[in-house]
C-alpha cells in the first residue's frame, strides 16, 4: 500500500517537471520570438520617406516707378 | 522502494534546475519585467533593448530668397537720352534717384533635385513707355555649372536678352525650363536672376512692376 502511494506521488512529480519544462520552454520561444519581432519591426522603421511636395511654386517681385523726366512734375 | 526514493530526489532536482534554467534565461534576455512586472533587469550586468528609428523625410523646398528688386523711384536728368539701371550694378549717367537691388535668388532649399519652370507676369511693348524702352534679363549660376543642368535658356546665362513678351508655357511651347536639374546640394545650390531696365527720355511717369515664378518639381530618384 505504502509502495504503491509512493509510486503515485513519483508519478505527479514526473507530470510535474514535465510540465515545468513545457512552461519554461514555451516561455522561451515567446521571449525569442519577441525580440525577433522587435528588431524587425526596428528595421521597417528605417526607411526613406520618398514623399515630397510636388509643384512648389515661389515668386519673386521686380519694381521700379519712373518720374517725368527732368524730375518735373 | 528504494528506486522510488532515487526517483523522487532526481526528479525534484530536475524540477529546480528547470525553474532557475527558465528565470536566469529570462532574465538575461531581456528581463522578466515585461513578463511579470516583478523586477526589471537595468542594474548595468544585464542587457537592456531598445528600438532606433530613423527617418528621412524629403522636401522639395525652392525658394527665393532674395524676393524683390526694387529700384525706386527716380528720373532722367534733363539733357540725357535716356537711363539704364540693372541689379549687376549698372547705373548710367543721367540716371537719378534710382536704388540698384540685388538681383532675385534663387536658392534650392530642400533635399530633392528640382526642375525649374520659370515665367514672368507683366511685359508689352508699353511697359516702360518711350520709344527706345527695354527690359533684359539673365541668369547665373554663382556657385558654378553643377547647380543647374538642362534647360532652355542657356543662351540666357550670363549674358543679357531682351524680354519681347513674357515667358510662360504658353509662349515657349513649355520649354520654359530655366534648370533641367537644380541642385540641392549646399555648395551649389543657388541662382541668381538679374534684371535690366533701359528707360528712354520719352516715358512718361508711372509705376512698373513684374513679378517672376518658379515652378520647382521634383525630379529627384525616389
């Protein structure tokens, strides 16, 4: 009797450390994945931001005011 | 029995070393804050990430900024044909009370090569009144021939012409095109447009004035 509790406790902690070492390697890859995304993402950001404004337009203004000759009035 | 207990024990240690495996791994990759909100890692043993980003914006951006040549106002001395004033510093006897301005410049301001589509506003025979009344124009590149590249009016570098109308698409079939390429590049990014008058004895008093345009487009590689 005494053997056969002793047999159930190795058991759940067979199941135990099994499931511990699904846990920590899911954590794992997650934490990998992650990061891989991370500098993905990090490398799509550096990009020429090709827009640019089309048809600028600018103006310059020419003047002169011409007197009646002589200076007269 | 005693395989059992052997059992037990190895598995515990398993069990341990499994735990502390994950949490030192963890930790060392990036710290188990993000997971957990416990403890973060930035003590200077334990490396911390973080993303760059850069980016380049582009701007077409041509602008004059010398905008305005203004020669004031003045007159032709009694006794003299007639007066030339231009922003090259001409200034013929006769001429009195004119103010000689700077030519307009040009100046490509952004990061993109540009071309230029230049057309002035306001020219007909009677702009300046008189008989033997003129307008010029020309164009230079003070910081040297990479500045502008192509264009249409290369006769016009330099060297004065006469206006007989205004420039406009219209009127140049669309080859009104000053620069095939301005350059943005700040050692050779400027031009300067120069303006003549020549007022003849017999105009009559008034007010001229003209204003010229540039349209820039971008014709840099994307």
């Amino acid at each position: 009797m005494g053997e056969e509790v002793n047999s159930k406790v190795v058991l759940m902690l067979a199941l135990l450390v099994v499931l511990v070492v699904t846990i920590s390697t899911w954590l794992l890859l997650n934490k990998l994945n992650t990061m891989e995304m991370s500098a993905q993402d990090t490398q799509a950001a550096v990009v020429y931001d090709a827009e640019a404004l089309q048809g600028s337009s600018q103006a310059g203004k020419v003047a002169l005011e011409i007197l009646p000759y002589g200076g007269g009035t | 029995m005693e395989s059992n207990k052997v059992l037990t024990i190895l598995l515990v240690a398993a069990l341990f070393v499994s735990v502390f495996g994950t949490l030192s791994a963890i930790n060392r990759l990036e710290g188990f804050q993000s997971l957990t909100g416990l403890w973060g890692v930035a003590n200077g043993t334990a490396p911390t990430y973080a993303a760059t980003n850069l980016t380049i914006s582009s701007l077409l951006n041509v602008n004059f900024t010398d905008d305005t040549a203004d020669f004031g106002s003045g007159y032709i001395s009694a006794g003299f044909d007639a007066c030339t004033i231009a922003t090259d510093g001409t200034e013929t006897s006769g001429c009195v009370g004119f103010t000689i301005p700077n030519g307009l410049l040009l100046e490509n301001q952004g990061n993109r090569h540009a071309k230029l589509n230049i057309s002035n506003t306001n020219y007909s025979n009677s702009l300046l009144g008189g008989t033997a009344s003129g307008y010029a124009w020309m164009w230079d590149d003070p910081e040297g021939d990479a500045t502008c590249i192509g264009g249409n009016f290369t006769g016009n570098e330099s060297a004065w012409s006469n206006l007989t109308g205004v420039i406009n698409e219209a009127n140049y079939q669309s080859n009104n095109v000053l620069c095939g390429l301005f350059n943005f590049s700040d050692a050779s990014d400027l031009i300067n447009i120069s303006i003549k008058f020549h007022i003849d004895q017999t105009a009559y008093a008034r007010e001229v004035s003209d204003t010229w345009i540039i349209y820039a487009i971008d014709v840099s590689p994307s």
